[in-house]
C-alpha cells in the first residue's frame, strides 16, 4: 500500500468517530487532538509527520498562523547564531536584568515598531537571490543592519525537507458545556510540490511574515545563554495550501 493510501485510510477511520473531544485547551488542541488519534508522536523534530506526509490542521473559523519551519539564518559577517547577534544588537533588556530578548513578526511589505526605536522589514535581493532581515530607524527612515540572511537554497531545501508532502485536515468544532471543545474531522487535502516561486510571492504579498523569538536562559547551567522559542516562518493556516502546486480532495 502506498504511503498515500496509507494516510487516508487512517484519516476515515478518525474522521468516521465524529465528534472527539479535544486533547488540550488552547489553539493548538485541534492538531494534537488529530495527531494523537493518528498515531503520531508528538515531536519537533524537522521531518514530516506521518506516512512521509507534514500534518496541518485547520479550524474552520480559524485565521491564526502556524509554522512553516524553522532554520537558522546566515550572516554576512559569519557571526555564528545569526539571530541572537540580532538579539544582542537591537534587542531589549528583560526587566531588571542586562539580558536582552527579541521577540518581533517581520514582514516584507511592510515595517513593524520594536520598542519605539526600531523597525524591521524583511528585504527581498532578487538579484542576489536573499531574504534579508532589515533593521532601521523608526519608520523605516534609514537602514541600520541587513547582514543576517536567508538564500533562497535555505528556503526551498527547508520546504522540501519539511513540507515536500502536506496532509491538510479541516475541522468543526464545538464548545461543550464545561469549557472543552470538541472537533469532527469532516474533510482533508493532500498537496504535493512545495513551490519556491509561489514562497516567494506570498512573502512580497505580505501573506508570509519571520518571527524572531529570541531570549535568554534567566537561569539555570544556561544562564545567560541565547534561547530560540521558536523563530521562523510562519503562514495564516488557511493560506498554506497556495505554496503546493497539486492538491488531491480526500473525501
């Protein structure tokens, strides 16, 4: 059995419980409800999910983003951990401490306000063919840094290593009497072909922003250490599907 099959037959077998109560209160109980009844492990690590295929779950109401992937960027003066160079260049402090974070969403059409002192933009050399995180003045008045980068080698190897194939459930949910909520997985897509022209137009349309979360261990053996949260690219869960260029209904 191919592993295509192999994943729907799995999804009709969850989607024929009807209503399951999720797994975890907070945005992310829908996926780990849907994970947990497929047999997958929840895990972080940057291959796919299940059967070779990335699983993403979709609330009907929901315009909320989710994660694409993470990768740590280059920097043109070889800094090693381009984002906490970026973090200890331009962060802020945490409260009483001389400890700086960054934690801010960058798009490409756009400039942010960090702190009231910065504003970060992400530029894109299509020339050169680079993503970079641009910091300036406030207002975009004038360029301060734009040495860490993304090439677009980074960005295509990191969707076809992560998202080559994409298992795309939706759901409905209801709200039950004691807080909970409970999701009937009705319909799914898979999508193949993760398209680099397609990343890239998204990106200019401001409909993919980079979020850098970065801190440090407050604590611990690490004190002081530069902590990612999670920093990368991330996508409005219903605008994912616009990256792949096939889609099969998995009805």
């Amino acid at each position: 059995m191919k592993n295509e099959d192999k994943i729907v037959e799995a999804f009709r077998k969850v989607k024929a419980l009807g209503w399951v109560k999720s797994h975890r209160r907070n945005n992310t109980g829908i996926g780990k409800t849907f994970e947990d009844y497929m047999g997958v492990v929840e895990n972080n690590v940057d291959g796919p999910d299940l059967f070779g295929f990335e699983i993403k779950s979709h609330r009907e109401e929901s315009a909320s983003f989710v994660t694409l992937f993470t990768k740590s960027p280059s920097s043109s003066k070889g800094e090693k951990g381009s984002n906490a160079w970026l973090k200890d260049q331009f962060g802020e402090c945490y409260p009483n401490s001389q400890m700086k974070k960054l934690h801010t969403s960058i798009f490409a059409d756009k400039f942010n306000t960090f702190m009231g002192k910065y504003s970060f933009r992400l530029i894109h050399d299509k020339v050169n063919k680079l993503i970079y995180i641009g910091v300036y003045s406030l207002g975009g008045k004038m360029l301060l840094d734009q040495n860490v980068y993304y090439t677009y080698d980074d960005i295509e190897t990191a969707l076809k290593k992560k998202l080559r194939s994409l298992f795309y459930v939706k759901a409905k949910r209801r709200h039950l009497s004691d807080g909970s909520e409970e999701f009937s997985f009705d319909s799914a897509e898979i999508y193949t072909e993760p398209s680099l022209d397609a990343f890239l137009k998204m990106l200019d349309a401001g409909e993919i922003m980079y979020d850098i979360r970065m801190g440090a261990y407050q604590s611990g053996r690490y004190c002081g250490r530069p902590h990612d949260h999670g920093s990368g690219f991330r996508i409005k869960e219903a605008d994912i599907c616009k990256l792949y260029r096939n889609k099969i209904d998995v009805g």
